[in-house]
C-alpha cells in the first residue's frame, strides 16, 4: 500500500496496480473501515479499481496526520476474508429500441443477438466504482466474446439508462449525457435519484446481475439483497 498527496486536501491510496477482485476487496474494506472512525476531517471517499482516494480538511489535519491514522487504520484490520456483498438484479430491455449498437455488437461478437443476450447475462459483475457521471456503476467483467471498442466518435446523448459495453466492462448511464460506448440495452430501474437520501442504487463492492426485461413480462423493477451481517 502506498499513500501520497492528491492536490491540497486529499490523499490517493494505492494498492497494487492491477485489476481484480482481490485488490478491490482490499480497497472497499479500507473505504467501509474509514466511514465507521467518523473522521471529523474527512470530507469523502472515492473507491476505485485499485485505489482510494480520500478528502479531508486542511483546516481540521495535515496531509502528514492524515497519511499517520490511514496506516494505523490498515494495520488494525483483520486479515483479509471474503466479503459478503450485496446482490442487485437489475432488469435491462434488449429491445431494438434501446439496443442502438445491436448490429456492431453482433458483428463483433460475430454471434446472434439471443446468444449475445445470454452472455451479457451469465456473470455476476462486481462494482469496481463509480464515477464519469453520477451514479455510473463500472462493472466488470464482461465475457470475452463481448470485449467492445469504444465508438470512434461519441454520441452527444446517449439516453438515459443505457446500457454500454466498453473494453471488458459494462455500464449504466445514470442520465442522458455524452458517451462513446456501446448500447447493447436499457436498464428498467434508476441507478441515481438525486432526491433521495442514498442517491445511488450501487456502490463499490457490490454485485450486479442483469435480467432481461421481455415486453411480455412485468419485471421492470430491480430486486436487491443485503448480505446477512449487514
């Protein structure tokens, strides 16, 4: 683990530099573990892949005094063990409708649509982070049948919750905005609701599992469940 400054009020924990479950168990323990000290200092926490950053008061503490009670925090953590996650099924419309890339995502694939279907969702994908726009979960991973390119020129809106395919991860669009990747869906439930207390359906370390929406069936709601302990 490796801490260093982030501009004037925040620090940036590393953790190894590669992308997998392990390291991101890692980096949500040291996320959940801060949020219970109740720091008076700490203005935030941004979990990621293999890192954490996290904001504090230059007004309350010195870089120094935070990166000294980070460590102390890491060294007082049980042994790693596998986390209990909480599991979101979320439904998702393949429909032509909101399937805008359905025909490049075939011709990459070079697979049927049902069978592209089928793939996107066969994993239970780990929320790595969120982040680009609020509420965007990065979800990882996807088969390697559906690594996707990015769009070499972005849309200037991207409807919102779209499903997206980029690289080896999948992605919801909280709202419409900007986006270069690609549209394999539409997710039937909000992933941010901004008037709500916890605006965000997903955080770090979760678990996601994709339904499919059919016209035919009444399943545009997302179910969740807490892990036991929690």
């Amino acid at each position: 683990m490796k801490i260093m400054p982030y501009g004037s009020s925040a620090l940036l924990v590393q953790m190894e530099q590669r992308i997998d479950p392990a390291t991101h168990d890692k980096v949500v323990r040291l996320d959940e573990a801060v949020a219970t000290q109740n720091w008076a200092a700490v203005r935030y926490t941004i979990p990621a892949y293999c890192s954490l950053t996290i904001g504090y008061d230059p007004a309350v503490t010195a870089f120094a005094e935070m990166k000294k009670a980070v460590e102390a925090l890491w060294a007082q953590l049980p042994p790693a063990s596998r986390r209990t996650a909480r599991r979101i099924r979320i439904p998702v419309s393949y429909d032509d409708e909101h399937a805008l890339d359905k025909e490049r995502i075939m011709e990459a694939a070079q697979l049927e649509w049902e069978e592209v279907i089928r793939l996107h969702q066969e994993p239970v994908y780990r929320v790595y982070m969120i982040g680009f726009l609020p509420g965007f979960p990065y979800l990882g991973r996807l088969p390697e049948a559906l690594r996707s390119k990015r769009l070499s020129v972005p849309r200037k809106r991207v409807p919102a919750l779209s499903v997206g395919l980029a690289g080896l991860q999948t992605g919801i669009y909280p709202f419409e905005a900007p986006g270069g990747w690609l549209i394999i869906g539409r997710a039937m439930a909000p992933v941010f609701e901004p008037e709500r207390r916890e605006p965000f359906l997903l955080r770090a370390g979760d678990e996601v599992v994709f339904v499919e929406n059919r016209k035919d069936r009444n399943t545009a709601r997302f179910d969740y469940t807490d892990p036991p302990d929690r």
